[in-house]
C-alpha cells in the first residue's frame, strides 16, 4: 500500500498529486491544504509545504518540508460558516420584510419613484451582505461586490472594470455598494446607460500618500446624452457626495464626453473590520 492511500482521502489524491507534480517541474515550493486519514479512523486537516533542495546543476537532490495539524481552525472555519449561512439566511428574510413594510408604510404615497428607489437600495445593500457573509463578515473583495452590486443594472459589454483586487471591510462594502447602485441607477436614467451605445468605465487604484495609501475609484461615462447637474439635491446625490465612507473626498464633472465622479478615502479606513 502506498503512503498516499494510508495517509491520504482517495477523492483527494488527483488533486495533491497535481500540485506536487507542478513543484516537481517549477522546482518550486509545494504548499497546500489537504484532508488526511488520522490514527484513530477520522478525518482530520493537514497543512503540508516543502522546499525544494537543488543541487550545483539545479536538479532536486531533496525536499525539506512539514505537516501541520489544522484540524481545529477548519473545523473552527466549519462552524463559522454554518453561523454565516445561517445569519444570511435570516437576514435575507428581513431585509424582505423591510421592503414589505415599507411598501405597506409608503402605500398612500402617489409618486411610486422613491419608494422603487428605496426597494433597489435595500435589494444593493442585501447584495453586500452576502458578499460579506462569504468572507465570514470580515472583508469583501471588491470585485466580487463591484459584481453582485451591478450586475442586475449594467450590462457586462457596457462595462469596463479594472483595478487591483483588494478587500473592503463592512462598513466600506456597503457604503460603496450603496454608491455604486446610485451611480448605475443615473446613469441608466440621465447618462451612459439611457441608451444603446454608452459605456461605463470603472477603475480603482491605491497610491502612497503622506498619511499612508490613498484608495481612488473613478466612475466615467461615454457615448451617452448631455447631462447637467441635478437641480435639486435628492436623497441619491447626497448619497455618491457622501463618497466612500460618508466623510466627503468626492469630485464630480457633467462635461463631455460624459458624467465623470473621483472618490478617494484612506485605504486603512475602507478595509476596517471593526
């Protein structure tokens, strides 16, 4: 019997043994995590990593390596998870009775626009959660929120995201799930999106700064009708003025080719967990 079906859960082997052969080619480190067979018959988690020794000609004489028990923090993330899922499924079901109760509350109401804008603010900020709540409400990565927050609203071949892939905390995920919904949302009534042909571009940077990284996100719309500034100042507006965190950092343009909108926060203050 080899080491591998002693040792090792049998749906997991194609899958270990991959990795090792692309060490054994890149001459690189091997590092995963991995179910096991322990002593006493049950499964348990292992965190295997070796280093390649080479020799003068670059051939592999030897590996160094270890195995670490993480039976306990997976079982831990098990749990969590279990937690999470059903966190999110009771939170799915108020954010619904929010909506319901506020129809019911809004009912008497004859212009119907703010109480549809308020569905789709609730319907973005239900959209954040989950992505949180996969992230065990911790971080969410910001293309996986740009994505759950525009995909009912923007088409994909209208929209050209780009940016470095980095995690938002809470608070700054459902802030910017919120402005980002209110952007989509005027663009498909007054700009890029109020007709067939206009684009989105949405870009995301990090740079240094002298008080520590400074997060930027750029929203420029092309191809769309003339826009010029709201004459009044709605719920919406005030909401993308707010910015990233609620503390402002927020120029806008109405000037060809289209509506433009720049936000910059404190990268350290986006990704708080607390």
């Amino acid at each position: 019997m080899q080491w591998q079906d002693a040792y090792l859960v049998p749906e997991d082997i194609p899958s270990i043994q991959a990795a090792i052969d692309q060490a054994i080619a890149e001459k690189n480190v091997v590092e995963f995590e991995h179910r096991v067979r322990q002593a006493d018959g049950h499964i348990g988690w292992t965190l295997s990593r070796a280093v390649p020794v080479l020799d003068e000609q670059g051939s592999i004489i030897e590996w160094f390596g270890a195995a670490t028990d993480i039976t306990e923090r997976k079982l831990a993330e098990q749990q969590q998870s279990v937690i999470n899922r059903e966190m999110s499924h009771r939170l799915k079901n108020t954010l619904p009775m929010v909506q319901a109760i506020a129809k019911q509350t809004l009912k008497p109401v004859t212009e119907r626009a703010p109480v549809e804008a308020l569905e789709k603010r609730v319907q973005a900020l239900s959209s954040a959660h989950d992505i949180l709540f996969d992230q065990y409400w911790h971080t969410a990565p910001i293309g996986s929120l740009i994505a759950a927050t525009l995909q009912r609203l923007v088409p994909s071949e209208r929209l050209h995201a780009s940016g470095p892939e980095i995690a938002i905390g809470p608070k700054g995920a459902l802030s910017l799930s919120l402005v980002l919904h209110e952007l989509a949302t005027n663009a498909l009534k007054y700009g890029a999106l109020s007709n067939d042909v206009g684009e989105v571009a949405l870009t995301w940077s990090v740079v240094g700064g002298d008080d520590g990284e400074i997060f930027t996100l750029r929203w420029e719309e092309s191809g769309g009708p003339p826009v010029q500034p709201p004459s009044g100042s709605g719920f919406g507006s005030k909401l993308i003025r707010m910015g990233l965190i609620g503390t402002g950092g927020v120029t806008v343009s109405y000037e060809l080719p289209g509506f433009k909108a720049e936000m910059t926060a404190g990268l350290h203050q986006i990704q708080h967990t607390e």
